[in-house]
C-alpha cells in the first residue's frame, strides 16, 4: 500500500442509503482520502449500521460548503432529481462530481426523458457527463468533471456483452436475452410494501420485464438495437449481489476456448473483471463486498448457444465501489486503491 | 368431517393485513361458513397473496352490511382505534365480534391508557369484552358477543406459565423471564423501515425490553406481579412463528417428570396444546401453518432450574387460528373445526 | 366436500424426505384416504416435522405388506434406483404406483441412461407408464397401474410451453429458453455440502446449464428438439418454489389478448392453471402452499418477443399435490379433493 | 497505517472451514504478514468461496514446512482433536501457535473430559495455554507460545458479564441467565441435516440447553459458579453473528448510568468494545463483518433487573477476528492492526 503525502477531501451526499453508507465503510478503508458527510435536507432516517468508532465530519450539502472545505470529490447517492439540484452548484465549487444516480448517464434530454418518465433540470450537463465505466471508458474518465457512475444491473451486462458484440461473434440476429437476478438493496432503503420483509422473504418475482429504465444504458454502451435485447428484471431474496444469465447464439466461434480468449483478450489488464474456465460460472458469494465482476460461461458448440453468467455485488462493483475506481481514476490514484 | 345443514355468514375487516389475510385462507377450508370481506376505508393495498380462484363476496364495512347479511360473527383484523369505532355497531347489528386487536384484552380503560398510550373510544365494552384464550376461558367465550383475541406473545407465554404459576410450583421471588422471538409479520403490513428487508434480514434484535404493551396481558393472566416478570421481545429475520424461552426456579418439584404431569393434567384435553418429553424442545417447523402450541422445557433437579420453550404460529394459534377456535366456540361448531 | 362410503388405503414410501412429508401433510387433510407410512431400509432420519397429533400406521416397505393391507395406492417418494427396486412388486400386489422419482418418466432405457446415467432396473414397465401431467393425459392417467409424475421443472414448462408449440405461434427457428429458479428442498433431504445453510443463504447460482436431466422430459412432451430448448437451473435461497422466465419469438400472433386467449382456449376448465391479464406475471407467494401453477406474460408486438413467467410450489404442483392430482384420477375421486 | 519493515510469515490449518477462510480474507488485509496455507489430509471441500486474485502459497501441514518456512504464528481453524495433534509439533517447529478450536481453552484435562467427552492428547500444553481474551489477559497473551482462542459464544458472554461480576453489583443468588443466539456458521462447514438450508431457514430453535460446553469458558472467566449461570444456545437463520440477551438483578446499582459507568470505566481502552446509550441495544448489523463486540442494556432501577445485550460477530471477534488480534499482541504489531 502507498503512502499519501497528501489525502484529499471528499464528500458524499446520501450516505444514510445503502449505496451511501457502502460508500463510507469502502472510503474508511482508503488511506488518502478524508471523509466529509454531507448533509441534505432529504435525508432523515439514522444510517443502516454505525459509522464507525471516529465519528466522521458532517457539513451541509451546499454548494458553499464543498467551496470552503475544497472537496476534491463530492459522491452523490441521491435520488435523481437531486443529483441533478446538486451537481451543477458543486461543479461550480471546483469539485469533481461521481453521480450515482441515473441523472447523467444517457446521453441526451429527450431519451432521459423517456426512460425516466421526467424532464431532465440538468441538461445542460450532459455532453460533459462522462459514463463511468473504467473498463470501455478510463481514459474519458481521468479528466473528466462530472461521472456518471453506471447502474448496477447494467456494469454487468456491459462486461459481459459488450466485448462478443466488439468482436462480432454474437449473431444479433437471434437477439441478447438477459435475464437478471438482483438483491433487495437495489431499490434503495426508503419503506415500501414491495421492499416489506415478509413481501419479499421466500419469495421471487419479476418486475420490469422488457422496460426497465436500465435497459437504455445497456443499449447505449453495448451498440445493440431496442428489438435486439430483452431484460428481465427479477428480485431475489437477499440484500446484495446481481447475477445475471446472458442467452446468445454466436457465430463464427468454433469452440469454448474461443469464446474465452476474446474476453481474455478485452479484460488481460483488468484488475475488477475475472474470468472463468469454460463450464463454471460465477455464484454471488464469490462477489460479495468485493469490486469484482465475475463472467463464466457454458457453450454448446454444435448449436451455438452460449449461457453466460456475470455476478457482481450491486452495492460494490454496482454503486459505490466503482464509484471510488472512478475517484482513484480521476484523483490520480492506483485504480485499485482502497479496493482489493 | 361433519357435515353442516346451515352455514355461517361471517365477515372479516382487514383482510389484507397479514392476520385478515390468513383468516380468509384458512376459513376457505373451514365446512360451515360462508366468508364475506368487509371492506374498510383504511385498507388500500392489494392483498399478500390471491384470495383464491373463486372470488369472494365484499361489502362495506358497516353496521347496516353486517345486519344486512345477518353475519354472525365479524372478525376485527384491525388497528385497535379501528375496533374500538366498529365493534359497538356491528355488535348493535347483531354480530358476535372477535377482535385481533389490542383494545378489548385489558380489563380496564386505565390499563389500556398506560399501555397503549391512548384513550380508549369504547371503554363500555371492556366489562363485557371476554379474553379469547380457550384453554382458560372456554365457559366465557361461549356465550360471549365480544371476544377479545388474545396477543401472540401472551398466548404461549400464557399456555406455558400459568399451569405452573397455579401449581404453585413456581417460585416467584426468583421471578420469571420470558425471552422471547417473533418472525416479522407480527409488526403488521404497513411499510416501515424497522420491517424493510434489507433492515431485517441476516440482522437479529431486541425491541421494547421490560416494556412491550403484551406484557400486561401476561400479567392479567398469569397472576405475576410486574416486578416479577421480566420479557424481552426480538425479531427474527423471518416471516412467521414465536419461540418463546421462560427461566424459572421451581419450588416443590423433584424431578423433570413431575414438572411435566402438571402440563399433562392442565392440558390432557386440549386439542391445540402438545407437551414435548422432558429434554426435548419445539422449534418454529413443528408448528408453523398449524394451530398448536408446542411446549418442552428441559429441567435441572439439582438447581431447580427449568428452561421452558414455548413455540407457535403467531398468524395462526397467536391470530387468525385462535380467532377460528373461539369463533367455533361461539358458534357451536366443534372447536377443532376447520383448524386440524 | 363430499362424503365418502369408502376410504381408500395409501402407502407412502420416502416419508422423511420433502415430498414424501408433503405428501403426508396433504393426504391428511383428503376425506377419502387412510395413510400408511411405508417403512424403507434407506430411510433414517426423523422426519422434517412431527407428523401430527395422531400417529400413522407404519408397515415395512414390502409387496407382502402392500399385498396384506390392500392398499390401493403407493406413493414412491425415493430415490430413482429406489423405485425402480420397489414399483414391479408393488404393482404385483395389486397397487397403482404413483412414482415422483425421475425413474418412469423417459420413454425408454436408452434416453433414461443417457440422461441419468445409469441402467434402468425395470425397464419392461417403461412402456406402461403414464406421465402424470393431467392437464396433457388426464384419458391415460384414469386407468394406469404406474404413473409417472412429473419432475418440478417440467411441470411448469410443459405447462407454459406446449400450448403455444401446439398452437404453433412460437418461431422455433429462434428457440425456446427457460431460465429456471428454484428452492432448496427441490435438492432433497439429504444433507450435501451444497445445499448447507451458509453455502446457499444470501447466495444464487446457477448449476447443470444445458445439462440438466429435466430436459429430457421437456423435450419429449413439448416437440421441442434439443437444439431449441435452452434451459439454466438455478438455485434461490429459500425452501420452497419454482419460477420460470420463459423466452420466445411469436409468430402469426397480433397482440398480447391473442396469446392470452391460447392459453384460456387450453385451460379453460383445468382447476389448477391460473392465467393472469397481459402484463402481469406472478411470483412465488401466489403458488406456494397451492397446488396451482400460474402464468403471465409480457409481450411486444413490435418485436414479437414474449417473455413468460410460470410458478408454482415445487414440493406441491412440483411433486406432493401433483401426485394427490393423479391419484384422484386414478381412484376415481374428484380430481381437486384434497388440494383446494 | 503503518509501513513495517519486515513481514511476518503466518500460516492457516484449516482454511477451508469458515474460520478460517474468514481468516485469510481478513489478513489478505493486513500489510504485515505473508500468508501460508498449510494444507491438512483432513480437508477435502473447496474453500467457500475465491481466496482471492493472487493465489496464495500451500504447504503441506507439517511441523517440518512450519519450520522450514520459518512460520511466526500457525493459526488452527481446526477440530480440538486436529489441533490437539498438531500444536506440540508446531510449537517445537518455533510456531507461535493460536489455536481456534476449543483444545486448549479449559484449565485441565478433567474439566476438558468433562464438556468435551473425551481424552485429551495434549495435556502437557494446558497449563502453558493462555486463553486469548485480550480485554482481560493482554499481559498473558503478548508472551504466551500457545494461545487458546476463546469460543464464540464465551467471548460475547464474559465481556458483557464478567466486568459486573467484578464490580460485585451482580446479586449471584438471583443467578445469571444469557439466552444466546446464533448465526449457523458457528456450527462449521461439515454437512449435516442439522444445518441444512431446508431445517434451518424460516426456523429458529435451541440447542445443548443448560449443557452447551461453551458453558465452561464461561464459569472460569466468570467467577460464576455452575448453578448461577443458565445458558441457552439458539440457531437464528442466517449465516453470521451472536446476539446474547443477558438478565441479572443487581446490588448497589441506582441507575443506569452507574450500570454504564462500571462498563465504561472497564473498556475506557478497549478498542474492540463499543458501549451503547442507557435503553439502547445492539442489533448484529452494527458488529457483522467488524471485529467489536458492541454492549448496552434496560435498566429498571426499581425492581434492579437489569436485560444487558451483546453483539458481535462469530465469525470475527468471535473467532478469526479475535485471533488476529492475539496475532497482533503476540509479533508486536498494533493491536487494531488489519481489524479497522
């Protein structure tokens, strides 16, 4: 581990949410940076676990406040709309702005507008708005101002489609089914019957089927068309982790090793992407309060049907750890700092 | 199975809460009555689960419906404020009530403000209000109009103290503790943050320790003074079932065996009530989705000391079932009607 | 509920595993049928809960038993090679076998070794066999000496599938692909280190992707050749239940009411299919505890994608209920007796 | 975080048990060791989940690769009778020797015969063995040779227990009672229907009532005599973490705060304890994963009953954690080093 002659101050705007406090525990591991919580009047429920022994300084979550205290990053783990209140004033403040929230990720007003059912009140952010990434877009990333951080349903189904579709083995023509599979922290800590214990507990449902508003992030980065991919939606009965099973038929691809040595090839160099051999595939606890994306795959060759499987914890490699890869990109530090 | 000449209209307020939600489907099963949903202003959400294939009848939740349909009996699946406003007409209406709230258990108005930290709106009723635990009160509860269904917590701590507070056996300078645990449908359905999933599950904790409202019911029942019963409530990350774990010192009992002849006399005609060989214990299988309460205690001759477990439903002999075998009490039908 | 002159005399081998115990608990509450429990060497351990208040008959496992007490029906709840062993006598003493292994449900010795990948010890009563699918071969299953029942994946795929094959309005030039979950108890009782609480609670995973010997029964009642029909288990941590996420490519179907209106066509008078209006699709608490396999869907006309959903409770319509189901066939008792 | 000059090279028998993998991913963590897995004939299993990206050196679990290697510490994740036969070896190869199990924790061979129902081969050890309790034997610990990790349930009970012993407010004629829970890790990696998924999840039940062999640990730390200490063990449905609910009456105690202040004045430096507000409890979500024990309690004064609760994880200070620690005090390193 490195020593830091200098820690740099970050902030982080809903840390009484999941993807929030995950932020603080992972951040309390990193040895240069200082943490500073700010505080925002949406904000009211005491956080999900303790902070920790030190108690961590809190500001309010102003534009001002991230002046004075020359926060090098600010994190924001709100609510859309609030991102969107928030980021153009931090910005402005001279902070770096990691948005959690789908705020900034597609790629224009109109088609936010109609995946999220809003108008967007930021819109002038978005050609600045880099998607975050690291593994398609780090060299966007380590300049960029403002990051949209990637949904967690997505990140997965990027890693694992994204380079079949590059290499041009997937036959598009028979379409990309994903069908995934997440843990209950992804709909975020505020109450509601359908996060209820015993509306959830032993039981698994699908929600979402064929309109998730994750899909347009999907389509945007993984050049599929609307008809070429169909995404299911479904909730397991857990805190964390997404699994997702990837359906393709391939063409041009003779034999399992095949297959893998493309993802081989695209992830050689990747320290958050880990491949498996032909036939095993990835469970959520080899993910879980780690930064990994895990891929495996089966492949029956005679037929060309590939099953893929990518595994992530939707807190970590979902939210808030690939959100601090994103800082350690865009503060200049070890990609991997604060993380392994 | 009997057959019955003539069936019973009965109605249920709360049908989509969890107890009113396990009502209707186990009195689907029960030969001799016809079910009516009485529909209340408070209620909104969609019910946990399908009512069933054939759809069932609903009607407004009023004094003028229940007469109307000439219901016998109208269960009260409900909030106490909500009991306390309907039961007077729907008795006025010529219906028997059984409520599975809270407002008719104590024995007086004052009790009740202490406990619940309210007035009560129908203290009228509390005279005549019966206590609906049958395996003391079946002679009251069969000519009884209203049945107040006793708590979940105080149900087992009741069936598995009082046989031994009556035989003297118990002795109370040493007092008595009852540690108990509750599955999370005990909480009711409406969303908090204290029964969200990600709150709940893989987490265990106590609540309301020496000063849970069922408290008072244990002592009404149980002949101990406040000082001399101590109870700890705590929620298990699951759905359903009350384990309960009672420490006593005994006085007068020589060995295991003579603990439990108590039981055996107390309870040789009980349906509901099965006694477990001493050393051995109940757990949450033996009884979910039934109407018994299992009771096994494990004893140490040379110190007195008994370790009693309680175990029960808490939607079905701690709620719902109970209220079916006081109903079947009230309505002449074998107890065990509908319940086996 | 009817009234019966005679009761029939059941056997139930396999009582301490999941389905055998289902069993139990179901035929207890049957007005037609008196249980024995029929006592097997590799049988050991107690079973999953007490039995109830009144204890079973219990008869060695043998045909002189079945012989003596003429039972009218046996259920083999055991192991494949445990069936094999036990069903030629048992049909010899004069009961109708209803076996939930996988051993009877492939049409021939040589597709059972292919996929189970063993001798088949009995295989002269292949041909004899009747798949227990009533909704498919209610005629068959009246008279048969052996049933067949279902495996719990095929259950419910057969049931979302075949209609639509049958109504050929499925482009199976694009294939059919079932990505399947299911609980726990579908492994067995028997303790492995895969199905240990810490290795599946909090977990998901997938296994036997491509592979699964539920294929073959899939392939042989839905004309689906293999190269079609890509099926993934996968392993939810909790007990019970099985969803299916079922992905086609329509053809000559308009708009979702035309798919709908398939499935009322085919099931119109089943008592255990429940279809759900276009857009909706159910989850696990709807079948849980049922004997009913539900379905919905989603569709797109523009792409002609469906995405189907089907559920039910894997130890019930799945095994235990399902057996119940052929059994009234096969005694001549109405077909829901026992399990509405 | 400090920078250390040299890395002590430490080795794990064991790692693949919970234990121990819990073990190698918490000192994967800590920047002063190098990590040997010492692979042992009585380890079959896969590990429960990736160690990690790096892989990590194994040696056989040999007291000749222990010196050979140069181990500083051998961690025993193992069976009392494995770590019965490998300490002496160990020890004799220069080892420091923490040992996880439950060999080395009793004072003699007789009270180990006693709880442990056999032998004991390594006698001569146990007057040597300090038992690895830091907030009460640091001074022991940082010398010893042999360290005997406390038992997970004991480490809990004697931090919350023993400080009021002490204090002489505890009135020992009333006894001390702690109903224990626990997550099912404590219970190891072998398969048995006792840990199941299907037995334990929606369960909840006791075990080893008043007979647990834990019970030991706890009456030698205590200074509790055998009929004043009741203990009930208790299976929660999840993978990790204790909870105990502890009830004692006290003497010379007139409030809350003078409760606290004992526990205060005693863990003013502990950096593994965390005191809760008076009427404040801990549930296992503050201690999951983390190395604290965390303490609060409900005080009536007017009846001196005192609920006291106590919560850590089994897993960490209740086991891998908690030595660790032992490490620390043993090689010089901080004593929070790596559990931050």
């Amino acid at each position: 581990m490195n020593n830091y002659s200098k820690r740099a101050p970050v902030g982080i705007v809903g840390f009484r949410g999941y993807s929030g406090a995950e932020l603080v525990q992972l951040l309390k591991r990193h040895p240069a940076v200082d943490i500073f919580l700010l505080e925002h009047r949406s904000d009211s429920e005491a956080p999900p676990r303790p902070l920790g022994a030190q108690p961590l300084i809190t500001i309010p979550a102003t534009a001002a406040a991230v002046k004075q205290e020359g926060l090098a990053v600010v994190f924001l783990a709100t609510p859309a709309e609030v991102s969107m209140e928030l980021a153009p004033g931090f910005l402005e403040a001279g902070a770096k702005v990691i948005d959690i929230s789908g705020a900034f990720r597609l790629s224009d007003a109109g088609t936010y507008r109609r995946w999220y059912n809003a108008e967007h009140s930021a819109a002038q952010l978005l050609d600045e708005a880099v998607y975050g990434l690291p593994e398609f877009y780090r060299e966007k990333i380590v300049p960029a101002r403002l990051i949209a951080n990637p949904g967690c349903y997505p990140t997965a189904a990027n890693l694992a489609i994204r380079p079949l579709i590059e290499a041009e083995v997937v036959d598009r023509t028979r379409g990309v089914i994903c069908d995934a599979k997440s843990g209950v922290s992804g709909a975020g800590r505020k109450p509601s019957l359908k996060t209820s214990f015993c509306e959830v507990a032993e039981n698994f449902s699908a929600y979402s089927i064929m309109e998730h508003r994750h899909v347009a992030e999907v389509l945007q980065h993984s050049c599929l068309g609307e008809r070429e991919f169909t995404f299911t939606a479904q909730l397991i009965p857990i805190s964390r982790g997404i699994l997702e099973t990837i359906y393709i038929r391939t063409q041009r691809v003779e034999k399992a090793v095949d297959l893998l040595s493309i993802y081989e090839e695209r992830y050689a160099n990747e320290p958050f992407v880990r491949l498996y051999a032909p036939g095993k595939t990835p469970d959520l606890r080899a993910v879980q309060h780690t930064n990994f994306c895990d891929i495996g795959f089966v492949y029956d060759a005679a037929s060309q049907r590939a099953v893929i499987v990518a595994a992530e914890d939707n807190l970590v490699k979902g939210a808030a750890g690939q959100a601090i890869q994103n800082m350690n990109l865009a503060l200049g530090f070890p990609e991997t700092e604060g993380l392994l």
